[in-house]
C-alpha cells in the first residue's frame, strides 16, 4: 500500500474591492429602511397608514434581500417575479384574512 503525500497548497486571493463596496452599499441601505421604520414606529399613531408603510417598507426590504444576497438580481426576470408576486399576495391574503376576522368577531347575532 503507498502513501500519497499532501501536495496541496493554499491559495490566497487579492481583495475584490468591489464586492466589499457592494456589500458595504447593501448593509447601509438596509440599516437605512430599518432605521425609517423604527423612527416611524415610535412617531406616527397607529393606524392604516403606519401599517400600510410597515408592510411597504418589509416588502422592498424582501426584495432587495432576495435581489442581492440570493443573487437573483442577476437573474432573469420572469423567476424574480415568480417570488415576489406570490409573496405580495401572501401579505395580501393576511390583511384580509385579518380584517374580516375582526369584523365577525364584532359582529353582533
């Protein structure tokens, strides 16, 4: 029986200094919706229009997650619109399914 010897070697890239911008760019605008939905949260009253912004802001934060870290912006646009569509008509389904619970709940027999 022969024993092989390890001949491999490591391999020490140069800094895309690219990729690290374009990383640095994604972090800074997500932060950026997050701190307007924080700063949104403690300010405005609650109601349609703060949950109405809330649902926005979660959504474009999806987009650009999906767009930028599963590399779908690269993509054709047909399979980027088979995620997003549904998933606008998931929080669709949840608002309704929402609204008219509460309203049998009020409802009076």
């Amino acid at each position: 029986m022969e024993i092989q010897e390890n001949k491999s070697t490591l391999v020490v890239e140069t800094r895309n200094e690219e990729k690290i911008k374009k990383i640095w760019k994604t972090a800074g605008i997500l932060l950026a919706i997050t701190v307007v939905e924080f700063i949104m949260a403690f300010t405005m009253g609650r109601g349609i229009l703060l949950y109405g912004a809330f649902m926005a802001l979660t959504v474009w934060k999806a987009k650009y997650i999906m767009l930028e870290f599963m590399h779908l912006g690269d993509e054709v646009k047909p399979l980027f619109y088979s995620i997003i569509v549904p998933l606008i008509f998931l929080v669709w389904l949840i608002i309704v399914l929402v609204k008219e619970g509460s309203e049998i709940f009020l409802m009076r027999w």
